[in-house]
C-alpha cells in the first residue's frame, strides 16, 4: 500500500528533535546493535560494520520513498547527535499507521522517547486517523510511555509476532485523531 506521505523535516520541542537520517548517525546505530531487543525487533543490523550501519540508514530513507512510511532519528536538540529512532509505518487499513520507537541504551531514563512519541504522534494525526503500537506485556518503560502520550490499551494479541524462533505476546495501544493528547 503507499501513500502520499511527505516527510516532516525538523519536529523539535526544545529538548529532542525528529529529523531525517544522516550517515553521520552511524554510531547512534552501532550502540542500537548492542541491544538485542532492538535488533530482533528492527532492522539493526546485529553484528555491526560501518557499511551495515550505513545500509540501516538507507533503509530508513528508502520507507518514505517505496511508501511504507516515515522514519526519523530521535536527536538530542542541543548537539544534534541521534539517539534512537521513531516510525510511523503503514498499516493495511487506510488511515491506520503503526508506531514504532527506540533509543539507545544510553539515552533511556531522560523522558526522550516520551516527547519523540508525542511529537511523532501529533503530526502523524494530522494524516491518520489512528495510530497504534504494539508493545510486550513485559516493557512497562514503553506502555508508560504511550499513556503519557494518551495511548489507550486496547487488548492483548497472544503469540502475535515472531522474532527469529521466538514468539511474543503484544499489547495493542491506540491513539486516534479525536483523543486527548499528552497528560502533564
């Protein structure tokens, strides 16, 4: 399915800003590999080279232009460097895109997800009525994250994704266009 989505260029707050990948984001995705999570669940590359990183890079630019969605770097707003990644990817029901985040380990526990979240969101319902994420019943950092940004649970999809030989159960939160935005 494609769309007609364009990319949002800067979408800053003061504290973190989404921006498109550069290739001098190689380390922010060198420290991503080190994360197993992070690997099984994205295209990270686990055993990382340069010309990997550069390629995860790529990859990102090239979901804008096949159509599957928008990728940004999550960056630190004050040097610029890139800190982890959001998405907003497609989904088979129109007007429906699925969200998609991630920092580094060395950038958690600073509250950057919770604004990139709710920076990616606020545009991204500007074109979808609905935007969903998926989460394991086990990542309380990241169901914290979507109801700070008014995210509401909506049920459980068991053994829904597979991630090599393993299977996980996800969470099933939803914001849609007409919901409340961020509680403070």
């Amino acid at each position: 399915m494609t769309t007609d989505l364009a990319c949002p260029g800067d979408l800053p707050d003061g504290t973190v800003r989404l921006r498109p990948w550069t290739p001098d984001d190689v380390a922010c995705v060198e420290e991503a590999a080190t994360d197993r999570r992070i690997v099984e669940a994205t295209t990270v590359p686990g055993q990382y080279t340069p010309a990997e990183g550069l390629a995860f890079i790529h990859r990102q630019h090239g979901r804008l232009v096949s159509g599957q969605g928008v990728s940004l770097a999550i960056a630190d707003h004050r040097t610029g460097e890139a800190r982890g990644l959001v998405i907003l990817q497609l989904r088979p029901q129109p007007g429906v895109a699925g969200l998609g985040y991630g920092l580094v380990p060395s950038a958690r526990r600073h509250g950057l997800a919770r604004r990139a979240v709710g920076l990616m969101t606020e545009w991204g319902l500007g074109t979808f009525a609905r935007i969903e994420a998926w989460v394991e019943p086990d990542n309380e950092a990241s169901q914290r994250v979507l109801a700070a940004n008014g995210f509401q649970q909506e049920g459980l999809l068991r053994s829904f994704l597979a991630f090599g030989s393993r299977r996980a159960d996800v969470l099933v939160y939803a914001r849609i266009r007409d919901a409340p935005g961020l509680r403070e």
